[in-house]
C-alpha cells in the first residue's frame, strides 16, 4: 500500500541551527502539507503546497520556515534557525482527492 | 473558522464494553468530519469520515460516527472494545471541498483495560 514516508524520525539540533526534515508524498497525489503537534498539545496545520506553491499557510509558518518541492518525489519543510519552541513531531501529510495521507512523523528536538 | 473539541483528555474502558468519544465542532461553513487514530510511534491513520452524504458514518475496525448538526457532535462510537483499540484518537474538522486543511481537537487517549 503507498504511503507517505518521512527522514528523519528523530533529531535534535541545537538552538539557531537549521533543519531540513524530508518528506517523501505518495506518488500521484497533488496537495501537500505540514503539519506539527507539541508534546501534549494538539496536531495543527503549517502550510499546503499545490502546483509548486504555498496554497495556504498558518500565522506559525512564520519567515523561519520555507517549503520546497526540489523535484518530482521530495518535499521539504525547512526551519532557517531553530527555537526551543520549535520542538514538536512534525506531520508531513498528502492527497490526491478523499482524504490525507499522513506520514509518521519527525521529532525535533531543540536544545 | 473552524474549531474542535474533544470532551475528555483520557477515557479508558473495559474489553468488550462500548466505547464513546465525544466530538464537537465549531465551523462558519458546512463542515467535513473526520477521526484519524494515532498507535504509539506512528503516523495518524484516517478511521473515518463526513463530507455531507449520509449522517452515519462507517469507519475502520468497527468504528462509526453521527454527524448531528443541531449538537454540533460527530461523536465517535464502537460497540465492543479491543485491547487493539488502545490509541489516541483525533477529531478534525476542514471546510470541505477540496480544502484539507484540518483543524485538529486535542486528542482523546483510549485505555483498554483487560
């Protein structure tokens, strides 16, 4: 069954480094996304990405943040310089039409 | 706007009793519903959902839910519970259409006691 797959399932970086977390969409679906959830706090939305641009973004998805889709099966969620705050699981999730798919997660830890 | 609330952080049952985990929302426009289960270290799995077609909704593993519109509740039921059932459990609500952007409650975690 396809699925949404993302690298890297943990890491921990220190405060003000940048992290790339990776995410591999299923292959025909068209809309992507991010997503993240704070220990104990609730799974909310970052950005949707169609035809190679942000469709929707959150008022988190602040100028730290940046998506990309390099080529036909990547797509990127980028922190530019880490904050504490930043520490979550972050959901990378896709969908052709019906439902979204979701990934298992990163965990990101900022020390 | 939207938004969800889930009533109840924590609801554990026995195995075999009826599970019950509350859902209400708040949208401006008519909602899409959904409950997606979360197992330990994995990713959040869709059960079920409603996108304006009928108002009882048959899902994974023996789950359904009603929409009720006049209570604002998509209450997620199952009348047996499995140990397997143990998880979080999300409600999420979106502006439907082809819009997927979810807009999550806080979570339910389900305890099966033996």
């Amino acid at each position: 069954e396809p699925e949404v797959t993302q690298t890297p399932s943990h890491q921990v970086t220190q405060m003000g480094q940048e992290v790339i977390l990776r995410c591999v969409p299923i292959s025909n679906h068209l809309y992507f996304y991010w997503y993240r959830q704070i220990l104990g706090q609730k799974v909310e939305f970052l950005v949707s990405f169609y035809n190679n641009e942000i469709s929707e973004k959150s008022e988190i998805f602040d100028d730290q943040f940046s998506v990309e889709r390099p080529d036909g099966s990547n797509f990127t969620l980028k922190i530019r310089s880490t904050k504490l705050e930043d520490s979550a699981m972050y959901f990378c999730a896709s969908s052709a039409v019906g439902e979204l798919f979701f990934g298992e997660g990163s965990r990101l830890t900022v020390l | 706007a939207q938004s969800v609330t889930q009533l109840g952080s924590h609801v554990s049952v026995s195995e075999g009793a009826l599970v019950l985990l509350r859902c209400n929302y708040s949208s401006s426009v008519p909602p899409y519903l959904f409950w997606y289960v979360q197992y330990p270290n994995q990713g959040l799995q869709l059960l079920l959902k409603y996108t304006s077609a009928a108002t009882l909704v048959k899902g994974i593993n023996g789950f359904e839910a009603e929409f009720k519109k006049s209570e604002t509740s998509f209450h997620l039921t199952k009348p047996s519970a499995h140990m397997s059932d143990a998880a979080e459990y999300f409600c999420a609500v979106s502006a439907g259409g082809s819009n997927y952007k979810l807009t999550f409650g806080k979570g339910t975690l389900l305890t099966v006691n033996p």
